[in-house]
C-alpha cells in the first residue's frame, strides 16, 4: 500500500491563517478605546502584592423593557 500525504496544502493553510491573522490587527485606537485605556491604567492598585483593576463600565446604558 503506497500513500502520500500532502503538506503543502497544510503550509498554504497555515500561511494563509496567519497573514489573515497579521492584517486584521489595528495600531489605530478609538477615541472609546483610548478613554477606556486611560481609566483602566488610572483604576491599578496593588494590595497585599496583588494588583486591582477595575472594570471599565459604559455609563449610557439601555433600560431593557419589561416582559
């Protein structure tokens, strides 16, 4: 019995997962993102050497209607 696996369809897969993977990333932050950044950094404690941080809330939430 003679069988042949062929890697090369498993190196263009990879290949592809990881260039689609390194141009989905952004340098760019919006303004909500460098605004949530700033209170996060402003939120770290360390007590009893362990660090704190806060969650970061939206403050203009939606009211959910009653069932």
């Amino acid at each position: 019995m003679f069988v042949f696996i062929a890697n090369n369809t498993l190196e263009t897969s990879l290949k592809q997962f990881w260039e689609v993977e390194s141009e989905t990333e952004c340098n760019q932050m919006s303004l909500e993102d460098k605004k949530v950044q700033v209170q996060i950094e402003n939120s770290i404690e360390n007590k009893d050497n362990r660090y704190i941080v806060r969650l970061p809330w939206k403050s203009d939430k939606e009211t959910l209607p009653d069932n």
